[in-house]
C-alpha cells in the first residue's frame, strides 16, 4: 500500500515558481488563495514591466531557455497558458473580438 498524506498534513501555504507568467493573473489567484509567489518567468517586455510593479521583491527571470534550475524550496511550479492575439492569429474576424 502506498504512503499516503493526510490532507491535514499538507502544507496550507505553497511556496510558488510562476513560469510564463504573463501580466501575472494566474499568481495572483494563487496569492489570493494564501500562497506566496517565490520566483517568476517572462520574457515580453511589457509583462516583465508589470510584474516589476505588482509582485516588488519576487525573483523575475526573463529567459526560461537560460534556466538551469528553480529556487530551493518550491512547493508548487505553476506554468501558465499562451494567450493568443486575434489581431495576429488564425482566428477568422467574424470571431475576433474587437479592442477598445
């Protein structure tokens, strides 16, 4: 029979490395949720400016190609999802939601 932790047991508060964070929407839910945002992972410009700003004091790396490894003591990597810019993708027009 296998080890099994007691969901008690666990830890309530995550230490989290953020990979393709984005403009960090995703990190903020996890620190909603009472986990800490120990290291990040961008490379757009405008993402890496923002991230500055929201999430002071979180080690930003830019460049996953160049990661060897992540912070010691990540409990939790959460990676996030491409977002796709209907102006430069395949998606018809009559399906693009216009910018304001």
């Amino acid at each position: 029979r296998r080890d099994e932790t007691r969901r008690d047991e666990m830890p309530r508060r995550f230490r989290v490395a953020s990979l393709f964070t984005g403009c960090g929407g995703l990190d903020l839910g996890l620190m909603q949720a009472g986990h800490e945002i120990v290291f990040q992972c961008e490379i757009d410009k405008a993402c890496i400016a923002l991230l500055q700003l929201q999430f002071m004091g979180t080690l930003l790396h830019q460049d996953i190609t160049s990661l060897a490894t992540l912070p010691p003591n990540v409990d939790l990597v959460a990676a996030g999802f491409p977002c796709i810019d209907g102006e430069r993708s395949s998606i018809p027009p009559s399906l693009r939601r216009p910018v304001d």
